[in-house]
C-alpha cells in the first residue's frame, strides 16, 4: 500500500510557485527536484516536514492531504 498527496492538493501545488519555493528552502532541495516531485506526486512530499509545510499553506488538515494510491 502506498501514501500519497490527494489529486486536488497536488493540482494546487503545481499552481502555486510559493509553496513550492517554500517547500525546496525547508527540505533543502532544488525548485527544480520539487517540481519533479509535485509532477510525480511522489512520495517524498508525505514526510513529516513536507506535509506540515503544505498544511500550513493550503489551510487543510494534515489528515485531509493524503490518500491510498
């Protein structure tokens, strides 16, 4: 079984240049390594930093960001 990020959060992120930039500082990684992820919805964005960040951001519930794949 696999987690990851909910189809309309990750829709969100890619359209939010913000939240990314925010995201590649606090994980220390690239803006382009992020967007790698945003468009993979990869599993790297379910870490505990990554989903605080993006809960923060988008007002949503960490419970709420994520979903069975």
């Amino acid at each position: 079984m696999e987690i990851k990020l909910r189809n309309d959060v990750v829709e969100r992120l890619k359209r939010d240049q913000h939240l990314r930039t925010k995201l590649a500082l606090e994980l220390r990684r690239s803006y382009a390594t992020i967007q790698r992820y945003v468009n993979d919805n990869s599993e790297l964005l379910t870490t505990a930093t990554a989903l605080r960040i993006i809960s923060e951001e988008l007002g949503i519930d960490r419970s709420d960001l994520l979903e069975e794949a």
